[in-house]
C-alpha cells in the first residue's frame, strides 16, 4: 500500500461551502504551530496570510474545545501515553514541543484507533512521548509517515506506507469504492463488518469513561452495536460540490485557446479529498443509494456543459425521494411498485416511508440519511419505553427535537397523547402535515415550535409519572436550562438519541448528577447504553441511552 492521504476523519454529514475552499498545494508551509481549530481540516476564505512567530506561539497553546473532535482525540492521546507520563510532561511545559521536524519521514507501529477513526501509533523509543496520528491505518500495522503538523503531545502525518499490514483485519479487496484512500468520507472500508461494529462500540464505551463524569460502577456495559441492513447503498442524501472556472481557464475559453466542449482539466465534481482542500472528481458513490448514482451522472453531464456559466462554486443536493405517495397509505407498495427519484431542489418536497409510516419534508430539511436502519432504532427506542418485564407503561410521549415528526409518528400508536417539540416552524408544520398523512386521529399529536429549553412548560398537563421523554438533539447536545427543566419534570423515561455519543455522555452525566441533587430522593439509573450504525464504512456511531426513574 502507499497512499498519501492526511488528516483525522470527517464527519458524514459535514460539507463546507464551496466558496470559501482555497486553493494550496498539500504542504505549502510549515504548519507546526496551530490553533485549536487547525487540528482537524478545515476550509479557510481568502489568500494564506503570513503569521509572526510570536503570534504562531501564542497561537498554538489555545486548547481544543471541550467535547469538540479534537478534545476527544486528546483523551485518546492521553489514554495511549498514560496520566503518568502525560502529568509529567505538562509538569515540564514541554507538551508542545515535537520531537519531529515538518516533513519527517518515520517508522512507527499502530497502537490503537482513535474515536475519530484515525491510527494512533507512540513515537519511537528514542524520543520524547509524543504520538503520531495518521488516517487508514490499523492496530498492530508498522507504518511509514510523513509529519506535516504538530499539535500538543501529537504530530499529524501522511501515511507513505503500510509496512507490515494487520492481515487479521485488513483486507483492501473488501473496498467497494476506487477512492477509498483519496475521498474523504469512508474510513473502514478495508475491515469486515462486524469489526466495524466491535469499534464503534468501542467508541460509546469511551465517550462514557471520558465525558460522563459517572462512576465506573453506574454505566452499564455497553450493548453490541445495532447493524444497518444494508453496508452499502444506503445513504439517501449526498452533496457533492466543485468550483466555479478559475480566472485564467475563464480567460483561456474566452479567446478561444481552451476546448469549452471537454471536460477541463481543473474541474472537480464531487468530495473533499483527503487531507486536502481540494475536490476529488468521483463519478459514483457506493455508499449513496442507486437512484442518486444514477442521477449524478447526467447531472455531472450538464455542469460539465455549462461549467462556463457558473460564476461561483456549488454545493450540489442529491436526495433519494419516493416519487408520490399512494392514493391509498393503508396499502403499502412492495418495493418493486414504489417508485424512486432524485430530488435536487433544496425547496422541493422529499418522501419517504418507514415501515408503513410517511413522511413528507423539504430537501434541505434534516432527516436521517440511512432509511434502512430506522425500523430497527425506533423499534429499539419503542422497546426502551415499554420493556416487557412492566405490565404497563408510560401513556403520553414528550418528543424534543423532533423534526419532521419520526420518533413521534412512529411510537404515536403505542402512547394517548404525543407532543413533539422543534425550534424550526418548517419542520413542525411538516410534522403536523404528515399526521394529517397518516391518518392519526385528530389530537393525538400535537406539535409546537419554540425553544427546547422551555418544552415543559407546554407539556405541564402531563402526568411526570406516565410521560416518556425522547431527546434527539443536534451535535452540541442539550443546553443546562434545558437539563434543569428536565429534572424539575421527572417523568418516568428518558431516551437520548444522539449523533455525537460524547456530549451525548455530557448531558447523561449531568442530568444523574442533577437528579441525585434536586430529586428529593428519587434518581434516574442509566439503563441501557447501544450504538447504532447509521453510516456504515465511516467511523461515525449514533447512541442510544435509556435512563429509568427509581
């Protein structure tokens, strides 16, 4: 293997705007010295500006932000050296000092992966604890990297080569995608499936001992992680994206001197590359569903077409959407009668099923990307609720964050009354529109726009005792006020569904602790712990937590 890719791994869903890429060779300076901002990539606006040493000093002590991707690679960081040997190092104020020069090439084993799905080897003996975190690579592989930043305690590194693969794990004829190593997006795509699973577990139990602040004794072990149906082929939303024609391509096809009927060279359409600010031309995505490789072929047809139109770059919207909705819903379609299309108008409406439930909603609003996987987590979180060793359970549902209404309309035949909560009035009168869809009986659900943090008091008519809540906030995970008013209403179940398990394991922390505080003897127990895989190939792990009041 010898593939030049860098950087840690990048979230699914993330996409910057094509605007403000720049264009920079792989290593143009020496970037040794970096903001907490600086140790993941990232797209800056505007021409690279020359920094003074003394800012680059001042720069580069600025700690990562709590819970952010690169706090979480430092407890992994922190993890792999040892308190020890770390306290001892900060002790001497020599955390940033890299024992590696920019552009050093070393030779270093594997030791564990990080959270974000990046190799993280020891520097070699004869050097300062220090740790070299590289992407592709696996435990137990001797590897040769190339150092292009150093941060505190750890140096980031292109991977030249795998010297000695882990062939217990690796298998790269299991790639499905011939830029798997270039494309940005999947980091697994070398190991089995249930070895993907057995790591993002992994990666709850972690976020847990490291952010929930629980003792050891109160986290349950962690469910095996919940597979999606399908590996590939699943995800129903892409967004790939290309510049517009720079100034002198522009100026060459004016005077004639460039062929405007062919591809130009410089032309990319597709995802970020790795490592890179750039854009890697990919004609297909394995991972995408059928109807959207399908469509981003003609669609790439036609911007190649009219590239000399486009005065800016363009963040494209491909999402997989039944074409209509039956003229009867109580008649479900096989999937043969259910026709798909792609949507590309981020104004236009979007269907979808799951199970026998619809949902209509506009192509730039969120919606979970892996339709396979969401019978087997609302039918999970619906279990939560309602566990079979209770005779009865709880009869109203509290839904925060609720979208365009799935947790709500799904679970709405189990409970009497649901409330489903979200701060964006476009999603609630989605919401509202597909309960009038699927036929729920008028009342049943009702849905509100307003800030989460004040949810409750729209819900006090609720019994606390017989009330269900479902918390599926956005990556930041839920504010204090919010916990506070949770504590304060009490009900009797709390599922927290989360993309990020780390403030996901914040907030769990917080409203136990707070709980014990201000519960006047009652608490809540974290049952159950369970990842899910929403996005298979990519590090990426969603997390459901139950907590029980007792």
């Amino acid at each position: 293997m010898s593939t030049r890719v860098r950087s840690p791994a990048i979230d699914p869903e993330v996409s910057a705007p094509v605007e403000k890429k720049i264009r920079l060779e792989e290593h143009p300076v020496d970037e040794s010295n970096v903001t907490k901002e600086d140790t993941s990539v990232h797209v800056v606006s505007g021409p690279s500006k020359k920094v003074s040493k003394s800012a680059k000093r001042k720069q580069k002590r600025i700690l990562p932000e709590p819970y952010s991707s690169e706090d979480v690679l430092w407890r992994d960081i922190v993890a792999l050296l040892g308190d020890d040997t770390v306290g001892h190092v900060l002790q001497q104020g020599t955390e940033w000092n890299s024992p590696f020069d920019f552009r050093e090439e070393v030779e270093v084993e594997v030791s564990t992966l990080s959270s974000n799905g990046d190799a993280l080897a020891r520097s070699p003996a004869s050097s300062a604890p220090w740790v070299i975190v590289a992407p592709f690579a696996l435990p137990g592989e001797r590897i040769r990297v190339r150092v292009y930043r150093s941060s505190r305690l750890h140096s980031f590194a292109d991977l030249l080569e795998v010297v000695s693969p882990n062939l217990d794990l690796r298998d790269n004829s299991r790639a499905k995608c011939r830029y798997f190593g270039q494309c940005s997006g999947c980091q697994y795509q070398m190991l089995s499936y249930d070895t993907q699973l057995g790591i993002k577990r992994n990666v709850v139990i972690k976020a847990y001992e490291n952010f929930s602040n629980l003792p050891k004794e109160t986290i349950p072990d962690v469910l095996p992680t919940i597979a999606s149906p399908l590996q590939y082929g699943y995800r129903t939303k892409i967004t790939p994206h290309f510049e517009a024609p720079p100034k002198k391509a522009r100026k060459e096809a004016d005077s004639g001197s460039a062929n405007s009927t062919d591809k130009p060279s410089w032309l990319k359409i597709g995802f970020n590359e790795i490592g890179k600010r750039t854009v890697l031309d990919i004609e297909e995505c394995p991972i995408a569903t059928p109807v959207l490789n399908a469509a981003l072929g003609p669609i790439r047809e036609d911007i190649i077409k009219n590239i000399w139109g486009y005065k800016k770059g363009v963040s494209l919207l491909l999402r997989d959407s039944i074409e209509d909705l039956p003229s009867d819903i109580s008649s479900i379609p096989s999937p043969e009668d259910e026709k798909h299309i792609c949507i590309t108008n981020h104004k236009a409406t979007v269907r979808e099923r799951v199970d026998s439930t619809y949902f209509e909603f506009p192509g730039h609003s969120f919606f979970q990307n892996n339709n396979s996987v969401l019978v087997p987590l609302t039918s999970y979180v619906k279990d939560a609720i309602f566990p079979s060793s209770k005779s009865s359970g709880p009869t109203h549902l509290v839904d925060a964050y609720c979208g365009s209404g799935l947790f709500s309309l799904m679970l709405a035949p189990h409970f009497d009354t649901v409330a489903g909560i979200e701060l964006s009035a476009e999603s609630i009168k989605s919401a509202t529109a597909n309960a009038i869809i699927n036929r729920l009986p008028q009342g049943k659900c009702s849905f509100l726009a307003g800030d989460a943090a004040n949810i409750f008091s729209t819900v006090s008519h609720f019994p606390p005792d017989k009330t269900a809540l479902i918390i599926d906030p956005p990556r930041k995970g839920s504010d204090e006020p919010f916990i506070e008013q949770l504590v304060r209403f009490a009900c009797s179940t709390v599922v927290y569904v989360s993309c990020n398990v780390h403030t996901q394991a914040r907030d769990i922390g917080m409203i136990i602790e707070r709980m014990e505080q201000k519960g006047g003897g009652r608490k809540y127990v974290l049952e159950s712990l369970r990842g899910f895989d929403l996005f298979p190939q990519t590090a990426h792990v969603e997390s459901v937590a139950v907590l029980r009041l007792v």
